[in-house]
C-alpha cells in the first residue's frame, strides 16, 4: 500500500480523530531520551513507580525539546492538521504507573485542539498504548459516548473497560501519535515507569468562538496549572522568528485568560 497523501492524512484525522506518524522522529531519538530524563532531576524529582509523576510544562524546560517546534516533520504533521500558524499551547511530561481510564482532554466548542504524543518505550496493547475510540472527537460522538458510562463498563455491559472496542494505537520510539483533544482515549496494562510526554497545540484563532475557546484554555490549562505565564524560559532561548510565531496569540490574550480564572474560582 502506498503512503497516504497529506490531504489522506488530514481526511483520516478529521474523521477518525487521530492518527500515526511511523518513525518520524526516529533519528531525534537519543536528543530527546536524554533531554526527556534530564528535566525530572533538574526539577528535583524522582519517580518512584507508586503513581503518575507529572511535569507541567514539560517541553519548555530543555533547549532539545523545544527544538521540536522547529522540527520540519513535526511542523508539517501539525500544519496539516491546524494549519502552520498553529499555536503552541503547551506541554506535560510523564512517568505512567498503572492503568489511564476513558476520558476526553476537552470538549472546546470550536474542536481546534489536538495533542501529540511521544511513547519513549514500546508500547502494545498490553502494555500501556494509547487506545481510542475512533470519530468518538465528532458532534455525534460526542452525544453517542459519555465518559462516565464507558468508566462504568461492567455495570453497563459486563465487561472491562479495556474489552470495549477501541483502536489500540501500539507504538514504537520514534513514532509520532496525534490525536483530537475530544477524542475519548485510555490505556491499559503496562509497567510502572512508562515514559510519555505531549505537545497540546491549537489552530490558530480567528472567529469568535475561537478566541473564547482560545481564552478558556488559559484559564483552564495554564493558570488552572498554577502557573503563572504559559511559556518557559528555554522555549525563547536561541528561538528562531518561525517558531515565535507559534508563541504570539496565546499571550496576546493572557490577562483576558487570567482574569476569566480569577472570575470563575475567585483566585
């Protein structure tokens, strides 16, 4: 079979909601292993394989990892998909112990936001791979499936929730997983210390309804995280004009963000 097109690749995701990129960052591989390990240490962590250690922004800690945004795979994977005045909008690290149940990351009405994630161990279905439902991203998935009734899976059918049908996305090092942020999607099996980590990107906004999701993501995402600015210092660091222009509309609305927060949780 041949490779599919880009216009393939962007009809594929559009109706199915995610999608794979076989070894496309292969060759970064030993770049972003190390960098990938550095961050924990630098920010005095250690996982000890109990839960979930999470680091939030990941990518903006290391100079090697925020020199995916300059990748030119990566920049045309996602400008496929956004367009290539995409936004940054974001990162999380991880070491995953135990099982992920079924979730969504967001159910913004303007469905601009997708993540792209690194597995940086081989993955399988019994081992911890991203799992999801196709088209679950699409209006009508969003009314066929909740949430909470596939978490509820052995008192709505008598099964699992990892025996519900579901594509399991199995990955190698190297490969390139994207997927909807409204996507439903989860993960089972595995080990105590799989390594992952994100990139959250969003289209850049232009229509109203746009901007307000563009806004609530702020609120949300980012101060929501406590933090207090949505980039790290490394991401500006040697950054070339290409990149900065992945990092404009975000701020531009930030004290719109903060003050949306402040208004809703009275912090």
């Amino acid at each position: 079979m041949s490779t599919p097109t880009s216009a393939q690749q962007r009809a594929f995701f559009e109706a199915f909601g995610f999608l794979k990129i076989p070894g496309l960052l292969r060759a970064e591989l030993p770049t972003i292993l190390a960098e990938f390990e550095a961050v924990f240490p630098q920010l005095g962590l250690k996982h000890d394989g109990t839960k979930r250690t999470m680091i939030v922004p990941f990518v903006d800690q290391r100079p090697g990892l925020c020199a995916l945004l300059d990748h030119p795979g990566v920049l045309a994977a996602i400008g496929n998909l956004l367009g290539d005045d995409f936004n940054y909008m974001g990162s999380d690290g991880n070491y995953y112990s135990g099982e992920t149940t079924w979730h969504r990351d967001g159910l913004t009405p303007s469905n601009s936001y997708i993540k792209l994630a690194l597995y940086l161990d081989p993955v399988t279905k019994d081992t911890g791979c991203l799992r999801v439902i196709p088209g679950s991203h699409s209006d009508l998935g969003l009314r066929m499936w909740k949430d909470e009734t596939l978490r509820d899976a052995e008192n709505q059918w008598g099964r699992h929730q990892r025996e519900l049908p579901a594509q399991a996305l199995e990955s190698e090092p190297g490969d390139v997983l994207l997927f909807n942020h409204r996507l439903l999607h989860a993960s089972f099996g595995g080990g105590k210390a799989r390594r992952m980590f994100t990139m959250n990107l969003g289209r850049h906004a232009k229509t109203p309804m746009e901007i307000d999701d563009l806004i609530a993501y702020g609120d949300t995402h980012f101060y929501g995280y406590g933090l207090r600015e949505p980039y790290g210092k490394a991401m500006f660091e040697n950054a070339p004009p290409a990149r900065l222009a992945h990092l404009t509309q975000l701020p531009h609305f930030w004290d719109t963000s903060v003050a949306r927060h402040k208004a809703r949780t009275g912090k």
